[in-house]
C-alpha cells in the first residue's frame, strides 16, 4: 500500500518511518525501472503517490527533529 493518511504517520515512532521510508524509495525505484524500460507507464497515479508519501514522511521526520 503506498497511500498512507498523513494521521497514520504521525502516529509511527521515527524507526518505523525510516523503515516504511526505505520501502517507499525500493518500490518508488523498480517502478522508474519499469517506465525506462518500457518508455511507458500504465501506472502514473501510482508513482506519484509515492513521491507524495516519501515527502510526507521526510517533513514528519525533520519535525522531529531525526536525523534522516
């Protein structure tokens, strides 16, 4: 699931950011292999979505202040 409500964030300890943070930027990077390989995506929404939610979860963790 890459759509994550901004409340469901805040409520993660920052370990578990970082952790869903690593996985967002896997999926986010086999998804950009996906369109450079075939020259087109049949899933806009989806990567947009999860450059959407990495930010969120960047702003969450430097508002509290932990090192990214």
């Amino acid at each position: 699931m890459f759509v994550i409500k901004i409340h469901e964030l805040r409520a993660m300890q920052d370990t578990a950011l970082k952790g869903k943070l690593g996985d967002l930027e896997l999926e986010l990077a086999i998804e950009k292999r996906k369109i450079a390989s075939t020259g087109v995506s049949s899933k806009v929404v989806k990567t947009r979505e999860l450059r959407r939610t990495i930010a969120r979860i960047n702003t969450i963790l430097k508002e509290r202040g932990a090192a990214i």
